[in-house]
C-alpha cells in the first residue's frame, strides 16, 4: 500500500500510521505481517490535484470506499451512462 500525503509529517507518525495499517490489514483480512508492505509518497499540496485527486480519486470514485470530505465531489456522468 502506497500512502499519499502532504510533506511534513515525522518519521515517527509514518512508522505508527504503517504499524497500524499492517496491524488492521493482517487482523482485518487474516494476512500475516509478511505479507503486508506500507509506503509513503510526499505531494506538495501545489501537486495535490493533478497528481492525487485526479488520477486516483475523482477518476476512481466508483472504488472508494470512503470519499475525501474536500474537492468537486463525485465526477459527472457522462450523456451516454
């Protein structure tokens, strides 16, 4: 799992965020730890929507499972859906 997220955050709040998603993943979905892997990738917030928002929410809406409180909102329909 690749988590996007703004610069400034420490090493420490990285290291408990990953402990924590390898702790529900393997908990959740019955995986050991081994089979578990966290990164974290930096994006200024100027980079934000052309690198995040776009690509992997607004032009995945339909996969999320929880949609972020911020931005346009669900994507248009297009005339032919």
């Amino acid at each position: 799992m690749i988590v996007k997220l703004w610069p400034g955050k420490s090493q420490a709040q990285k290291q408990a965020l990953s402990d924590a998603i390898v702790r529900d993943v393997a908990a959740t979905l019955g995986y050991g730890d081994e089979s578990v892997s966290v990164g974290f990738e930096e994006v200024s917030s100027a980079d934000w929507s052309t690198q995040v928002y776009g690509p992997d929410i607004q032009n995945r809406w339909d996969t999320l499972t929880k949609q972020p409180g911020y931005g346009p909102g669900q994507p248009r329909q297009s005339k032919d859906s």
